[in-house]
C-alpha cells in the first residue's frame, strides 16, 4: 500500500530489538508475521496465546497488563519523582491499525527516567479502558509509547471520563472521519503533518507506576507503566470518532485485567 513508509520504518527497527506490537502497536499481521487477533470470538484475548508461539507470553506471561489499581495496596514510593518529559513539535501520521488507531511520530521529544531517554514514538486510544482504579472502567484510555534506544518500553497511560472534548483528540478529530471514509478504498493512514505535543506535558502530581507488559500481542513483558491519577475527560463524538475507522471485532478494544502475581504497584502523590 502508498503512503505507509514512515509507520513501517518505525516498526522495522522495533522489530529488530524484538519489541513487537501493542503498545507500540506494531501491525505484525500486516507484516505477515503473525496471526491476525482481535477483542472478540475465536481470536479474542482468551485465545492470543494459542493463536501463534510468537503470542505464548500473553497466556504464560507472569507480568501480564493491564492490571486493576488497588488504592488501598499501593506503596508510596518517596524516591519517585514528577515525570521529566521534554517534548517537541513533531511531524506525525494517522494509522488505522484494525484493532485501534494512533499518531506515529517523527523527532517528538522523550521522556526521562533515572537519567535515561525514552523517545516518544506514538500515542493510541482503547475503549473502554484497558486499566482500572480500584476496580472502576473509565470510558477511555490513552497510551504515550516510549522506547530507548536499548530497545526497553516505557508507557504513560492517561484516563478519561465522557464529560467535555478532549483538546488533543479534536486537533485531529476531521482527520479521523477521514481515515474512517479511507477504510473503503484500502488506505490505513493519513497524514497529519506538524502535530504540537505541547499539551501531552501537563504536569503530573498523582501516577501509579509498575512493570508489566504490552497490552496486545505478542505482551512482550518488562514494560514500564506509569497511570496517571487525574482523569482527562472526552466527548461520546470523540470515543464514536476513534472506535469507526477500526474492525468490526475491535470497536471495544480493551483486553481484560490480568494478575498481578505479586507484583507491587508504586504510588507518586505530590501532596501526601
């Protein structure tokens, strides 16, 4: 297919550190190397890990996510610090993935963590959330994807509630109902041109912060999570606009909360 260079240059050295699919959201079956997955029936979240060997983890995995945020269990960690994030304008293309849609970035600024740069590769939506708080949905999730150049992860997931339209959703908002019409002639993304990531680096006084796994296959663990505590808030236009351009199989694209398996989930409060 025209037009599809960039996405694919992205997700070819990701391959190459073995860092496939969800959140980073790297289409294998559209690279032909793996089985195509969905959020429903015989190739839903309770058969990925038989679909392929290359899915196993999802099944076997023992630090699987999304998980559920148990407030009363978390553990204040007062070593952990305000995300550092300095992010850039940045050139960027819409991507109908099937099982989701998400702005792949150029050069977009990093997020730094003990001293190490993670660069800012792309960002997507689930609905309804694939994380919950103290066993609470929320209507959306957004996913900001980081990698180093060790080929490591690390994701900062953002919550929202229907209420008001989200500022960064609607700067691509047409571009989604055009992406949407695209699915009928074949074409899975569109230029966005300069996208202002400025907004992505409001501050963060609450997050939670574990170590867990890509959220699709093939759930590569050893991802670093970090959930914000406060909630965006989105339009039902806007959670409609970035479900229609996906399967028929993959409009709620959220995959069900796994164990934690005594894994513990770390607490940075500003204000406790």
């Amino acid at each position: 297919m025209a037009a599809r260079f960039a996405f694919f240059v992205v997700a070819s050295a990701l391959l190459l550190l073995h860092c496939f699919a969800n959140s980073t959201d790297l289409d294998l079956e559209e690279l032909g190397t793996a089985p195509v997955f969905s959020y429903s029936g015989n190739t839903g979240p309770d058969k990925w890990g038989s679909l392929s060997p290359l899915y196993a983890t999802c099944s076997n995995g023992k630090a699987q996510s999304p998980i559920d945020i148990v407030k009363n269990k978390v553990v204040r960690n007062k070593n952990l610090k305000p995300l550092r994030r300095e992010y850039y304008p940045a050139n960027a293309t819409l991507v109908n993935h099937g099982y989701n849609v998400g702005l792949v970035f150029g050069n977009a600024g990093v997020l730094i963590l003990n001293g190490k740069n993670y660069t800012l590769l792309q960002m997507h939506w689930h609905s309804p959330s694939e994380h919950k708080i103290h066993g609470v949905t929320f209507d959306v999730e957004l996913h900001l994807v980081h990698m180093a150049s060790d080929g490591s992860l690390a994701v900062i997931a953002i919550l929202y509630k229907i209420g008001d339209a989200d500022p960064i959703i609607a700067k691509i908002q047409s571009k989604l109902a055009e992406l949407a019409k695209e699915v009928f002639t074949n074409q899975d993304q569109i230029a966005v041109g300069t996208y202002d990531t400025w907004k992505l680096r409001r501050n963060t006084r609450k997050y939670y912060r574990y170590i867990g796994s890509l959220t699709t296959p093939p759930c590569t663990e050893n991802v670093i999570w970090h959930i914000f505590g406060k909630e965006r808030s989105i339009s039902k236009e806007q959670i409609e606009a970035l479900k229609a351009p996906v399967k028929a199989t993959c409009k709620k694209n959220s995959r069900p909360v796994q164990p934690l398996n005594g894994r513990q989930v770390e607490l940075f409060d500003e204000f406790s």
